[in-house]
C-alpha cells in the first residue's frame, strides 16, 4: 500500500513510540490497538471525484488521446462518472449514428455500466435553464448539481464557456487531467 511521505513519518514515528517498551505508553498502545491503523487508512485514502462526461468526451475515448486516459482513471477506480437518463439516451444515440454500437470497447463499457462500476445514476434532475446558446447542454449541469459533483469534463465551447456553476468547474479533457493530478 503507498502511503504518502509524510503520513508514512508519521505512522513509522507512531508505531515506533506505540511499541517500545517504555511504561507511558502503555494507555495509549490499548486505545490504538483497535483504532491506530484504521485511522491512518482514512487519512491516506483519496476520496474517488464525481464528474460528468459529456457525449463528446465519451464518444472521442474511443479514438484515444485525453478522452481515453479520462476513461481509463474510471476503470481504474480513481473517479466515478455521474450519469442521468438524458445523458445515457445521448451516448447511445449518438454512439449509434457513428455505427460504433458493434466495437468491442462499446460491450465493455456496457458491462462496465451493467456492474455499475463506479457510477452514480440520477433519477430526477432540477430543471436548469443555464446553456443559453445550447439547452440541449444542461442535462449535463442538470446532473452534476443533482449528484453534487465537482467537474463536468466536456470538448463543448458553449459549454465550457461557462466556466463553473454552483462550485462544479468545467473542464476540457486536459485541464481535467492537470486539475485531477494535483
């Protein structure tokens, strides 16, 4: 298990001041035998980041690039995408006008989907009237605010314009990927 540098100091000071023999301690090995460890699994865990994909994002994974890597840090577990039923009626619309319904990455992500793998779906969403040059755009917002999360990753300049809303910044593919890597 990786421990960052400085939760790693700490937790060799700790266990060696827990275990040595002297009598002070002795309180306090009784309190941390149950908890110490636990505790600094919490610390050192990274909290998995809620974002939304736009269709665009989605669609170009498939072809590589950024767009992939997004993709691949789901698979991995390090993020979970936030859907709604707009957002996955668009996906499979348009994956079905490229003709893209029948690559084998389209039947993993089906699968992927299927488990449920690091994936929150929203059953209602507000109503948000914010993409004013696209309203088509806001089921992206819709969603995010619904399931409160933190980027909405998206290639849409009428989109992107917005900057953030309500604390959910929107990001390009590569700004998400500098901003997640920090």
């Amino acid at each position: 298990m990786y421990f960052p540098t400085r939760s790693a100091s700490i937790f060799v000071l700790a266990r060696a001041r827990l275990w040595t023999g002297n009598p002070e301690c002795r309180q306090e090995r009784r309190r941390s035998a149950h908890s110490g460890l636990q505790g600094h699994r919490r610390i050192a865990k990274k909290k998995r980041m809620r974002v939304v994909i736009d269709t665009n994002v989605f669609v170009y994974s498939f072809f590589g690039g950024r767009p992939r890597q997004i993709i691949d840090l789901w698979q991995k577990s390090e993020i979970t995408i936030c859907l709604s039923p707009d957002i996955i009626e668009e996906y499979v619309d348009v994956l079905r006008k490229l003709g893209l319904e029948d690559e084998p990455e389209i039947a993993e992500f089906i699968d992927l989907f299927a488990k449920k793998h690091q994936l929150l779906f929203a059953t209602r969403t507000p109503s948000l009237r914010i993409v004013r040059e696209d309203p088509a755009d806001d089921k992206f917002i819709e969603c995010a605010v619904a399931l409160k999360a933190r980027v909405i990753i998206t290639g849409d300049k009428r989109l992107k314009t917005i900057g953030h809303y309500m604390g959910i910044k929107i990001l390009s593919p590569g700004e998400f990927l500098s901003f997640f890597r920090r």
